[in-house]
C-alpha cells in the first residue's frame, strides 16, 4: 500500500511537470510572438525548469531541464541537445542552491530564476559559438540580458504554482511518514 502511494506521488509530480512543459511550449510558440518586445521573448520553459530545480533539487532540476531541452531541440532546432545541454545545466544548477533559498520567498526565487535564465542563455551562446554560429558577443547584452529580464516577469507566477503544488506533496509526505509510523506502533 505504502509504495503504491510513492508510485501516485511520483507519476502526479511528473505529471505536473510535464504539464507546466507543455503549457509553457504552447504559450512560447502561440501567445509569446505577439508580446514580444523589440523582438526579445520571454523563456518561460526555462523558467519552469529553474523552478522545478529549486524546488526539488539537483538530480530533478538536471531531468528536467534535460527532457524540457530535448523537446525543445526537437522541435525547434537542428543542433539536437543544445537546448537538452543547456537546460540540464540551469536545472541542475538551481536545485544546487536549492537547500540555500528561503523557498517560502517568491522574491528571492524570482531573482534566481533570473539568474538561471541569463546563465541559461550564456550557456546557448557558448554552444552555438563551439559549433560555428556566428553569435556576436553583444547578443548577450541585447538580446540575452532583456530575455532573461523579460522572463524574470513571468518567474512568480509559475514559482507560485508549483510551490503550492510542493507544499501539497510534503503534506502528504508528512501524513504517509505519520501514518506508518502509527501503524508501526499499533
């Protein structure tokens, strides 16, 4: 009974995150073109994986920034694991600083969300210029640095819904560990 219920947690945890994937792709290739700024659009599948990483951690925020990327190069590019790269390095990173963020704090997380996404972009930069890309140093200043601040916009939005989210599923991690333990006792 007890492991058919991590079985539950766990597939409703992936769920939801490939849920808020999808959402973001969609929001990307349907809503996002018509918001843009200059031509600058926000990043919001990096968002999600940054807030997936802080929330869960390192080998989580790496699983996901690698699935996340991979559709992305999928979908929208020829240099397959440039995205998968790239999003496993800004999830992983920010489940590192995971244990060091007040997570009850939208504003901090937000600000590292930011951070993700600029450093996320950095690492997009660095790949396409090993492959031969011309990729102007400015780019980092005028189109990185406003998507990475755009994106920043959207970051308490999707940070709040998997928060609530997270403090559902330590709940319930708290009522199984309280329920085998009375079970135990009886």
């Amino acid at each position: 009974m007890r492991g058919e219920a991590v079985f539950n947690l766990a597939t409703s945890r992936h769920s939801v995150l490939g849920m808020s994937v999808l959402t973001a792709l969609i929001l990307e290739t349907a809503v996002f073109p018509h918001l843009a700024v200059h031509g600058i659009r926000p990043d919001l599948v990096t968002v999600v994986v940054a807030c997936w990483g802080l929330l869960y951690g390192p080998r989580e925020g790496f699983l996901a920034g690698l699935g996340a990327g991979l559709v992305q190069d999928l979908l929208f590019t020829r240099y397959i694991g440039l995205f998968a790269l790239a999003g496993a390095l800004a999830g992983s990173l920010m489940g590192t600083v995971e244990t060091k963020i007040f997570k009850e704090s939208v504003w901090v997380s937000t600000a590292a969300v930011g951070v993700a996404v600029l450093g996320h972009e950095f690492v997009v930069w660095v790949l396409l210029r090993g492959l031969g890309v011309p990729a102007p140093a400015l780019s980092l200043l005028t189109v990185a640095l406003p998507g990475a601040l755009y994106s920043t916009v959207f970051a308490p939005f999707v940070y709040h819904r998997l928060l609530l989210f997270r403090f559902r599923e330590w709940a319930r991690e708290r009522e199984m560990t309280a329920g085998a333990g009375q079970v135990g006792q009886g």
